[in-house]
C-alpha cells in the first residue's frame, strides 16, 4: 500500500465506483487497503489512458480506462468491470501527485447492468 500511498498528495480526494468520498491519503488506504487484503487479492488492474490535459505548469487533468479483472477471491467469482477515471494532477517539489480523483463504474443507465467497453 505505500507504493499506492505515494501516488495522492496528503490532502488528495478520493471518489470510488459506488460514491464514497474520502478525504486525505490516510483515509484513501482506508478505503482501499481491506479490499486489496480480502476480495480483490487476486484482481488485476489494466489501465489506458485517453487523455492528458495541462491547465498550468502545475496541474494536470487526466482520463483513463480501467479494467478490472477480480479472481476467484471475489464474491462473484472471476468477472470483470470496466470504470472510467478522472484525476486532478498537481506538481509539487518536481514530482506529480494525485490531487483528486473519482471512479464511475460503466452500466447501463436504465438496467443498472454493468457494461464492459469493446477493446
């Protein structure tokens, strides 16, 4: 986890794929450290980025796909889920660091079905 850690500023926030927002790289592990011991301990992640957008020197604005592949730790089993990932960049001491970002889960807006991208 502090290899996850060192990527957010101290005072990052954080929105994951149900919603739930937290404050401060403390309470982003959190968040995310039972998760990654328990049910996504066998999961991978597959990122793509889409675009990078400077707004200064100092800040960025970033988008990515996600694939989520969960093994067989998972509840549901082996599946995977596809989210879209925002993040607000900023510089500090000539390194880059998350500022912020929010995960949105791709489903169908009028089934709940979750919806995987064709790559």
């Amino acid at each position: 986890m502090q290899a996850f850690a060192a990527l957010f500023d101290k005072e990052a926030t954080f929105v994951n794929r149900f919603g739930h927002y937290v404050k401060g790289v403390d309470e982003i592990i959190a968040m995310h450290q039972p998760i990654h011991e328990t049910i996504y301990r066998d999961s991978t992640l597959e990122n793509e980025l889409i675009d990078l957008i400077p707004m200064s020197e100092d800040i960025c604005i970033s988008h990515f796909w996600s694939r989520l592949t969960a093994g067989v730790a998972h509840p549901q089993g082996p599946h995977q889920i596809d989210t879209l990932i925002l993040t607000v960049l900023t510089k500090k001491n000539h390194s880059w660091y998350i500022q912020a970002l929010e995960n949105v889960t791709l489903t169908n807006p009028r089934t709940g079905e979750t919806i995987l991208r064709n790559i």
